[in-house]
C-alpha cells in the first residue's frame, strides 16, 4: 500500500495533480449553482419592484 501511495517516488507530483484536478472539478460544479441562485434572486427583486411600481403609473 505505501508503495501505491509513494508512487515510484513521484507522489508529490501525482498526488498535487489529482489534487487540483479534484478542486478545479468542484469549482466547475459549485460555480453554475451559485450563479443560477444569483440570477433568479436578481430576477425575483426585478419581478417585486415590476409589481411595486406598477401602481404608481400614470
């Protein structure tokens, strides 16, 4: 098992990569949720102040 883990002596290297490959994945994921959230509260205060103001028309 460590000599899995040590890689042949290049663990640094691999382990780092699968690293950064694994957070960049989780960003490409998380990224579109939070901005699909942004988007449709921004959507909603537009809708609330379209529903506000349309009284105040002439």
């Amino acid at each position: 098992m460590t000599e899995f883990l040590n890689m042949g002596g290049y663990a640094f290297y691999v382990w780092s990569a699968f690293g950064f490959s694994a957070l960049v994945m989780a960003i490409l994921f998380i990224q579109p949720i939070v901005q699909h959230r942004q988007a449709w509260r921004e959507a909603e205060a537009l809708h609330d102040d379209d529903a506000d103001n349309l009284g105040e028309r002439p």
